[in-house]
C-alpha cells in the first residue's frame, strides 16, 4: 500500500528516496505521480487526511492581527488532496498582457513567456475531463448566438473559464486509486514538515522532518525537495528553514516573503432581468458534455495601458439564499466533492420534498444545456481585481507558534491606491460597456450607492483566497527566490510548485496556472536528476 498514515505509525522512521515532495494539493499529486511514472522514487508528506478533521485544519491558523486577510483560514485546507476539496472549479489561462512587461504599472513580468506553460494544457484538460476549446475567440458565438455580446469592444474582451463537474473536482479522489497502486510514490499523511536541515558545507537540503500529531516523527532524506504546500504553507517553510539556518540560507535575498498580493472582489451591483429565460441562456452556464462554460468580462488590454491600471474582471454570480432548495442542492453536491457525504442524509430528504423544483431543474437542463436560474435567485454582479504586487505586504515569522512550536505566519497585507485606481476604471468601463452592448436593456444593473456616488471604499472589498507572490520567480537572485525553472537561487535542490512563485497574479484564478508550473518543476527535477545536478 502506497498510502500511509503516520499516526499510526509505532515507532519514529527514517526514509530515504530520490525525490520528497511537501503538499497533496493540486500541485504535489500531480508533480509527485509524473516523476513516479518515469521511475523515480518519490515521499509524499501531506499535513491532513483523507477526510476532513478540524485538529489538523487548526493549523492553518496565521497571525493576522495587523491585517484584514480572511483567506489564511477560510481558502486553505488540509489533507489529500487539499482545496481541490472546496475549489469552485474555473480554469483560465493567464495571457500574455498578465505575465508581460507593463511600463505603466512599472512591473517587468514573468521571467519566460507564457506560452511556454501551453504545452501542458491538453494534460491538464484531460485530468479534469475537459474539451480542448479555445478559452475565448470563436467559442462565444455558441454561448451568445444572438450576438448580443460585442465581440470587439475597446475596453471589455469575453473569456471563457472552463468548469470540470463536481465529481472531478476532488484532485485527491480523483488521484487515490492511481496513488495506492504507484510502486514509485510512497504518501505519508498527518505528516506535517516541521524541520529543515540544511547542509553547511553544501548548501544544500540534505531532509525534512515531519511530525504527526500524536507525537510521532518521519525523517525523509533525498537529493531534490519539491515544496508544493500552497502559497502561505510554502513561504513559511522557507523562512523557516532561513531561521533554522540562524538567516543564513537566505541572506542575500530580498524578496522571501514580500510581495504578499491576492485578487479582490467587490459586489458593484444586481441584475434585474427582464427575460429570465434570455437572461439565463446569455449568463447561465452553459453545457459542453463535462465542460460548463460561462461569460467572464475582462478588462481589455488596451484599457489596461491607457487607464495604467491592473487587470481585472466582471462576472454575474448567482446568489443563492441559505435554506433554500437551491441552497440545499448546491450544499450537497459538495459534500460529494468533499468527500463528506455523511453529512448528506438530511439534504437529501428535504430535496425529496421538493420534486417540482427539481423537475424543472432537470427539464431545463435537458431542453437547452444550462443551469436553470429560479426566478426567487438574485444575479449579482462581482469585479475582482489583480492587486499589485508592493514590496510591504509580507508573510513573516510570527511569535505565536502552533501545536509543533513552529511559528505561525504572521501576514501584513493592504489594498492601496493603484487597487482603488483599478477597481473604478474598471467599473466605469464596464457601466459604459453594459449601455454601449446593449445588456442593460435586456438586463439592466441596480448599482450600488457608493458606485453611483463614486464613495467606493477599499474596505468594502475582500480578498478571494488567492494569495500568490512571496516566492517570486526571476533570474536575480536578490530580488526573487526561484529561478525561472521555479529552481530554488539559494538552496539549489529546493523547487516550488505554488502561486507563490507568480510575480504577478493576472486577472484569473491561479489553479490553472499552478497546475502547469507543477509540471513544469516536475520536468525541471527529472532534467537535474538525469544531468545528476
């Protein structure tokens, strides 16, 4: 059996193999079991379970009492798997303008071009069960026959974000079958990384030290260490293992831990449809076998350069009140995704009562493949915006510290004036978008008061749990910490697989894009075992 868990272990274990990977999400599964496929052995330590236990989610409690950041406990969680667990779903690409050089937000972009990660994209479509559409272009005509959406606006361009169906979602299910039956991939859960020990002579990570919460201890030594742990997970071992080496690992580099930025949102409006079922064919999902699809409003390139502004997006998001059968119904297709369909019985029996609904939900899907929008729901409109990168948000080393007495993270992290600049040119465009398309006829916005007034306040807004940036990619070693490979520049046999290594964060949710960096570094660490670098 490939998969262990290290409470239950009787006695403390050292381990050796080739490769050790730190992290079960999205990342580390799919980093992990590539390399295993081409014969490597490889030790898997995942913090969490199988199944969802508060004691180990109690870790991810950070220090955050000089800032408003809410996503340390609400966007991560532990265990095979890891917010696979929870992940609404969307994958987006990012573009070319995201990761580019923009003078007039004086940021120099990703240290390669994009493009190079396109080469992973039919894997990743195939892990999830997706079609190989294009993500914009050409595809919107299926969504919107009518053309009722402009398909070569200045200032708002339509993307296409693929959703896998729920099923497909858990990376954890999804993997687990493959994972017990790898003769390369040994995975430790409840084996939280705790200690670092570097060689001084080397400079190298010669092991990890993991521990479980019943005191136990797994000791793994290998030559090359992939940290896949999510962003916050993945910069506090390295400013731990910098500590651990009394600040001498890291010494001459600047950037470990700066840079803390994530995507905002704020709600600017609702939706008064004035023909549901237009309404819901145009802003519905739409159907494509496993694929769902749905309209993403983002700002154009070229508005992003005239207005020096960040990138960001608008999307119409279906607000669905608590109790409700909708409530329900979405309450218990994640618990399938969860893997917590224990708690599953009671919603069950109140969707048994309400078969009129859900007939009409499924003749409506059947009829025209999309999601059905009750006239009882609320469509609200949402802009999320690409924070810019500044050097003082940060993760540190608090001095509180958790059940291992391993420091927490301390996070410092603000919106600023550029974010603000963002968020009101991007509502202004996207006002003036909505008249000069035609929708507000079809679908006028009720907008709200401080957008109308122009009060818009930063502290209406929030951040989305997409923290990225304090591991930062780049081919200076003072100014970033991995290289473009995502090759720790300090430790030469670390690699990090995480949103951590982005130097911008773009306008799309982040999944997509960790998920080609993962094997990106997968490649990397074959390229440096083959070469016995």
């Amino acid at each position: 059996m490939s998969i262990r868990d290290l409470r239950d272990a009787e006695i403390d274990e050292t381990k050796f193999a080739q490769i050790c990977v730190i992290g079960a999400g999205f990342a580390g599964l799919v980093a992990s079991l590539r390399m295993a496929r081409q014969g490597y052995s490889v030790i898997l330590l995942e913090s969490g379970y199988q199944t969802v236990e508060s004691d180990i989610n109690e870790l991810n409690r950070a220090d955050t009492s000089t800032t408003s950041y809410a996503g340390a406990m609400t966007g991560r969680m532990r265990g095979l798997g890891g917010t696979s667990r929870r992940w609404g779903g969307r994958l987006l690409p990012l573009t070319p303008h995201d990761t580019g050089p923009r003078p007039h937000l004086s940021l120099d972009g990703w240290p390669f071009p994009i493009h190079e990660l396109d080469i992973y994209t039919t894997e990743i479509e195939r892990l999830f069960g997706l079609d190989n559409s294009a993500f914009e272009g050409d595809v919107l005509d299926s969504l919107d026959p009518d053309t009722v959406i402009p398909r070569r606006d200045p200032d708002i361009q339509i993307r296409l974000p693929k959703w896998p169906n729920f099923r497909r979602r858990n990376i954890g299910q999804r993997l687990r079958r493959e994972i017990a039956r790898s003769s390369g991939l040994q995975l430790y859960l409840g084996a939280t990384a705790c200690r670092l020990q570097v060689d001084e002579a080397t400079g190298r990570l010669t092991s990890v030290e993991a521990r479980s919460l019943r005191g136990r201890k797994l000791q793994v030594k290998a030559d090359q260490f992939l940290i896949s742990a999510g962003t916050i997970e993945t910069t506090r071992l390295l400013l731990l293992l910098n500590l651990q080496t009394q600040y001498r690992a890291f010494e001459n580099c600047r950037a470990l831990g700066h840079y803390f930025q994530d995507h905002i949102r704020l709600e600017v409006g609702r939706l008064q449809p004035g023909d549901d079922s237009r309404v819901t064919r145009l802003f519905g999902y739409d159907y494509w076998g496993n694929t769902r699809r749905k309209l993403y409003f983002q700002l154009s390139d070229q508005a992003q350069d005239i207005n020096a502004v960040a990138s960001a997006y608008a999307e119409v998001r279906l607000h669905i009140s608590d109790g409700t059968p909708l409530d329900m119904l979405r309450a218990l297709v994640r618990d399938f995704q969860r893997n917590e369909i224990q708690h599953s019985l009671r919603k069950f029996l109140y969707l048994s009562t309400n078969v009129d609904f859900l007939r009409s939900l499924g003749l409506w899907r059947a009829l025209t493949q999309k999601n059905f929008l009750p006239s009882a729901a609320e469509l609200r409109l949402d802009v999320r915006i690409e924070q810019v990168p500044v050097y003082d948000n940060q993760i540190a080393l608090s001095q509180q510290r958790d059940s291992f007495d391993v420091p927490l993270p301390k996070l410092q992290w603000a919106p600023g004036e550029t974010d603000l600049r963002t968020f009101l040119r991007t509502i202004q465009c996207l006002r003036d978008f909505w008249v000069r398309a035609g929708i507000e006829r079809l679908c006028p916005v009720i907008w709200n008061p401080n957008v109308i007034e122009g009060t818009l306040s930063l502290s209406d807004s929030i951040d989305t749990s997409h923290p990225s940036g304090t591991t930062r990619m780049g081919t200076i070693p003072a100014d970033s910490v991995v290289n473009p490979d995502l090759r720790c520049h300090a430790v030469p046999n670390i690699w990090i697989a995480s949103a951590s290594a982005f130097p911008t964060s773009g306008s799309a949710n982040p999944t997509f894009t960790i998920i080609q960096l993962a094997l990106r570094a997968a490649d990397g660490i074959v390229r440096t075992m083959l070469s016995g670098g």
